[in-house]
C-alpha cells in the first residue's frame, strides 16, 4: 500500500520539531526563535533552586554525585531514528528492484544539494568563516542546507563551534571519547550534558545574528524543513518523474537523507577514530580517505582541526576527494565566493615537523634534509684529517687519551 506522503511528513515534522532550548540560545533582539528539529532536542530548563552548600566532605561529595550528568533518552528520536532506518532499508530494496533510473539520480543530485548546504554552507562558510559569499550563494546554500535537514544553519553552527573550541570533553556535543556510537549518533539520542548547554550559550554567534538569509530560515524552519527535506522531493518525482509513491518517499526522501545523515556522522566518529594525524598527533581527529569521499571532502579532519580557517578543509590539490573545494573554487570563478582563506605551505611545514606523527611527506622530506647535512658535516670533517701520529693536526686530546703499550721508556 502506498505511503501518504503528506501524512508520514506532518508525523515526521511533528516528531522532529520542538520548542527551541532557552538555555541554548539567546533572544534575538525582543523574538525569541523557536523553531527545533529532532537532530538536536534539549531538555526544558531545570528549575532554579538555591545553590546546595555542604558543610563537610561527606556532604560535598554526595552534592557532586548528586550533579554528576546521566543519560536522559530523548524516545522521540530514538523512535525517528528507527523508522528511518528501516525506511532506508526499505527504500534500498526498492532502489534495485523497481525504482527508474531517472529516480535514482534524481535521488543522488539532491543528496549532492544537501551535502553542499552542509559541506560549503553551514560547515566552511558560516561555522568558520573560510571564506564568503555573495547573496545568491547564501541563499543557495542556505535552501540546499534545509534540504539537509541537520537543524537550522544557527543550530549546526553553535553546535559545530562549541565541537572544535571543546573537542572530546564533555562540552563537545559528540565527544568521540564516549565511544563510536554516540560521536557517530548516539549524542542524538539523549539530552545534551550540562557543559554543552553551557558553553552553547557563551559560544559567540552575533555574525549570524547579523546576516538576514541565515535568520529568515531559522524563524521559519519548522515550515521550510518538512516542505524541502520531504514534500518536494516525493512531490517531484511523483508527478516528473512519473514515479509511484512508494518509490518517490523511501527512495528521493527516506534512503536520500538517511544516507546524507549517516555520511555527515562519519566525521564525527570514524574521522575521530581510524586514520592518520600528520599535523597533530595530539588531537583525535584523523584524516580518512574514505570519509573525505563519503562527506565531499570533510574527511581530512586532522587538518581542519589544525586550520579550521582553511576554505579546502585540507592541503590536498586535487579535487577527487574533496569535491566541496571544487564546488566553492566554481563559485568564485563566477564571482559569488570571496576572500577564499587558506593556509602557506610553510606554516604547513613548521606545524608538520613540530607536532606531526610522521606520516606526512615533509617528514620523508626533512629526513632525507638531515641525512644531506650528516654527509656534508662527515666531508667537512674530512678536510681537517691528519696522516699520523706525528701530524701537527693532531688533537691534543686525542693523542692523550690514545694507548701506547710496550713503550720502550
């Protein structure tokens, strides 16, 4: 039986959308934004009581224990989290069974879209700064962004900012020192940690404030989410592509955002996990070749957490693993993209040799350096050689320390 549509997207809207975290964020001006999407539901305020004053040491650690964070589930993830997974499975089946060919790319151009407004808008553009963007990007980037559905561009950025300023601790929203699971999803799943709400509020977010393409879709992201992220896409195919319903929503929105979602996770996990650190062997991110394909180039994390202000989010010159670099390179040909940040090859080299762990090609490079200067230092000292016992040359201290057995006086 076909789905309808309209009605699993009111139902996953419902699901998703909630009032928005007044711990999280901070009125704009006199209206507070409400707008929140499942991916990242807080809890309701705690009540304020007074501060709890122990007065020994008993009482001061059971107060500790008392603080100390406990999972919450948040179910109505948990319970979207599983419907969309079982509709990717589904649409998976339907994608190699009775889906049109024009349906699969379909399918696959969006999820480009989306990966975009993620990759070159909410990731390098507004989180940081890498470079900017006339309003036609903007507001490309921002639309491709909704199409995501990863929450709003303000959400994403907040989140993402607080990630790189507290990386693995507990005010990193999905700190990879908790395991696989929760970097990969599982931070979805529960209340955020006290430290995230907290350091979310003091994170700096008043350029985003300022740009009118950014807050125009956070105060309308409870209508613009479910009609770019599902309706449209299951619209489309159904009536352009001569498509059937079922086909057109698990395969266009269900298995397209699914996919999406889970690739963007990876960077948060495995790029946390598996790969090499050239750069910082003193950071858990790492850079993962298979990521940087699966996420458009967001996979050469060791870098970006070392050069966040890099518009390349790597050194990498080719555009094979890193078709976001491609992409925003496009952009400024035509002139919509601007001031294009990216970092020398010499403070590359310094941070490289410093703090590397020795799989980046400088260090094959400086060895080879060294080994020069070991020979010439090795020819040099040769020039100041001595024929014998006897020659002038000869260090005194040398011919003190020498042994000299069976002197004949």
């Amino acid at each position: 039986m076909a789905p309808n549509v309209l009605g699993n997207t009111i139902l996953l809207a419902e699901a998703c959308i909630e009032q928005e975290d007044n711990n999280n964020n901070a009125s704009i001006g006199t209206q507070q934004y409400k707008s929140k999407s499942f991916l990242n539901v807080a809890p309701k305020p705690a009540p304020i009581t007074e501060e709890l004053k122990p007065k020994d040491a008993t009482q001061a650690a059971i107060a500790s224990r008392e603080r100390r964070y406990h999972h919450v589930y948040v179910w109505r993830n948990i319970i979207a989290f599983i419907y969309l997974h079982l509709g990717f499975l589904y649409g998976s089946y339907l994608l190699v069974t009775s889906a049109k060919w024009s349906t699969f790319f379909f399918a696959l151009a969006l999820g480009s879209c989306g990966a975009l407004g993620i990759t070159a808008g909410a990731h390098r553009l507004w989180s940081h700064r890498a470079y900017k963007a006339k309003w036609p990007l903007r507001l490309f980037l921002m639309l491709a962004q909704t199409l995501a559905f990863q929450n709003s561009v303000y959400e994403w950025v907040r989140d993402h900012r607080v990630h790189h300023k507290f990386t693995d601790t507990d005010a990193d929203p999905h700190n990879a020192t908790r395991g696989f699971f929760f970097s990969h999803i599982g931070w979805l799943m529960v209340k955020k940690h006290p430290d995230v709400k907290a350091r979310g509020r003091a994170v700096d977010m008043s350029d985003l404030e300022q740009d009118g393409i950014v807050m125009f879709q956070k105060r309308y992201y409870a209508l613009l989410m479910p009609l770019f992220c599902f309706i449209l896409p299951t619209f489309l195919a159904y009536y352009y592509l001569d498509e059937t319903f079922s086909n057109a929503w698990y395969v266009v929105a269900i298995f397209r955002y699914v996919l999406s979602l889970n690739a963007t996770w990876l960077v948060n996990s495995a790029a946390h996990i598996w790969g090499t650190k050239p750069y910082d062997r003193n950071i858990s991110p790492t850079n993962n070749t298979f990521v940087a394909i699966a996420a458009y180039g967001e996979g050469w994390h060791n870098y970006h957490h070392v050069f966040p202000w890099d518009y390349k989010t790597s050194e990498l010159g080719t555009y094979s693993t890193n078709f976001t670099t491609a992409a925003i390179d496009f952009f400024a040909r035509i002139g919509w993209a601007y001031d294009l940040k990216s970092v020398s090859d010499e403070l590359i080299r310094k941070r490289v040799l410093r703090t590397g762990d020795g799989s980046h090609q400088y260090n094959e490079q400086e060895l080879q350096a060294r080994m020069v200067d070991y020979v010439n230092q090795l020819d040099h000292e040769s020039e100041q050689a001595v024929w014998g016992w006897d020659d002038k040359d000869m260090n005194e201290q040398d011919r003190q320390d020498a042994t000299v057995r069976n002197k004949a006086d």
